[in-house]
C-alpha cells in the first residue's frame, strides 16, 4: 500500500501558518506541487516566498476564500502554475469564542461562511475541474481526485461558547458525506479529518493567554498532550493518497482520545 502524493498536484488552503502549512509543507516535501493559500498575504511571503520565487513545485496565492472571484482565481493559478489540480485540502478555519444567547454575537453566519461554506464551494469548483481533467485525458480507471477537509470534534461536543464554530463543524462534516457520494460515480474521494487539541496559531495565543488551559485540556484528553501540527498531516497525507483508494465519505477523529471521556466521573466507593 503505497501513501505517496508524488507528482500530484495540491492546493492547500489555511497555509500561512499550523495545520495548513505542516500540510502544505508536507505535500511538498513528499514530492507534491503545492499551491499555499490564505488570506494573509504578508506570512505567506514569509513563510514560502523565497521558496516560491525560486520556480520550483512550491506556489502561494493569498486571497479571501469566502469569495467566488476569489476562488476562481485560486483554481486559475494552480493552473497556470502546475496545468492540473489532484488533491484540496480545505484547512482554511477559524476559530470564535460566542455568546449563544446574543443572536448578534453568536458567531453562526461568520463561522459557516469561513468554515463550511467556503470549503464547499472551493470543492465543487475544484471537482469540476478534476472531472474534466479526466474526460480530457480519457482516463477510465483510477483515483481521480481526493478532497480533504479539516473539521473538528467540536461537531459532536457541546460547548455553548462555541456555539458557531460547532455548527460549521458540524456542517462541513455533513458536506464530506454528501459531496462523497455526489463525487464517488466520478471517482473522487472526499474526507475530512476531525482534529482535537492541536498547536495552531489560535491556539497557540489562547495558551499564552490563559495558561491553565494547557492543564484543562491534557487533563481532558487520555493521551495527556496537545498534538503538534505535523501529526494531522501524516493523518491528511494517508486520506489524499491512492493507499485510501476505498475510503470516503469518513471523518477522521485525530484527538488523543479526547472524544472517548465522559467528563462526568464514576462516584467514588
């Protein structure tokens, strides 16, 4: 069983800094073109730009993925940049912290337009693409396209003060199965990857503003550690591969066993 990504050609998008850039590093490093999208320009440039420059398989796009313009412009500079597109990785999310009593300051609308919403349409874009991509090389056998989306436990948690971004987790997990079965007849797999507590930028800062929260949340989680980013892409890598040539429509639970707990003890004897 083989997971390379070796010649493929992916865009990656939430690559300017955690999990969307140890994917779009990974990807790369593994033999991969890469196009890095995000909607900050200046990290981008910081992260890749050298490398970008240097007319390699490594490319950066910087855009607001919440627009169709935007979209369409992504999927045109892969294009000019590596003529196809093989593998999208939705990794582009944000995280709000709400109030689900305020309708004004719940954070629904904004947390599905980023994170449900925008990968969903980025994914009907790409799979046509990919569907003509096959009839253009008359290719009858064979994976041709994988689409990975990053989701989170959140969907299946209840933590009112999360109230929107579990919402859209729970969306884009229900966008995986459905565009899995709509896509499966033209043989593109669509997965995502649940992600638990994993070292992101926002997370990073939500540490360093409450430092007990590292405690709460190794405490919460049977593995008793936050994962490094790198770690979802081994998980990514493995879903975007022809080694899962059999696999859609699942999502992936990458969490330590946190999801496993019952936050409520058994009474002492």
């Amino acid at each position: 069983m083989s997971f390379s990504i070796a010649g493929k050609t992916a865009i990656v998008t939430g690559a300017a800094n955690g999990i969307g850039l140890a994917i779009a590093r990974r990807f790369a490093a593994e033999g991969a073109n890469v196009m890095f999208a995000d909607a900050d320009d200046a990290r981008l440039q910081a992260e890749i730009g050298e490398e970008a420059e240097t007319g390699g398989a490594i490319r950066y796009f910087s855009c607001d993925l919440r627009g169709k313009l935007a979209q369409a412009n992504l999927v045109s500079a892969t294009l000019d940049a590596f003529e196809r597109i093989d593998i999208l990785v939705n990794a582009a999310r944000k995280v709000a912290v709400s109030d689900p009593l305020d309708p004004d300051g719940d954070a629904v609308e904004e947390m599905l337009r980023v994170n449900a919403l925008s990968a969903l349409r980025l994914s009907q874009l790409v799979a046509r693409r990919m569907i003509r991509q096959a009839e253009e090389d008359r290719q009858t056998e064979g994976q041709v396209g994988a689409i990975v989306n990053i989701s989170s436990i959140a969907a299946r948690r209840t933590s009112p003060q999360l109230l929107g971004y579990s919402v859209a987790s729970a969306a884009l997990d229900q966008i995986t199965r459905s565009l899995a079965v709509a896509l499966a007849p033209y043989r593109i797999r669509v997965n995502a990857v649940a992600v638990g507590s994993v070292m992101s930028a926002s997370l990073r800062d939500a540490l360093r503003d409450h430092s007990e929260f590292r405690d709460d949340i190794t405490g919460h989680t049977p593995m008793a550690r936050i994962a490094a980013p790198g770690e979802l892409a081994d998980a990514v890598q493995f879903l975007a591969s022809e080694g899962a040539g059999f696999v859609t429509g699942q999502v992936l639970t990458v969490d330590g066993g946190r999801t496993l707990l019952d936050p409520v003890a058994a009474p002492a004897h």
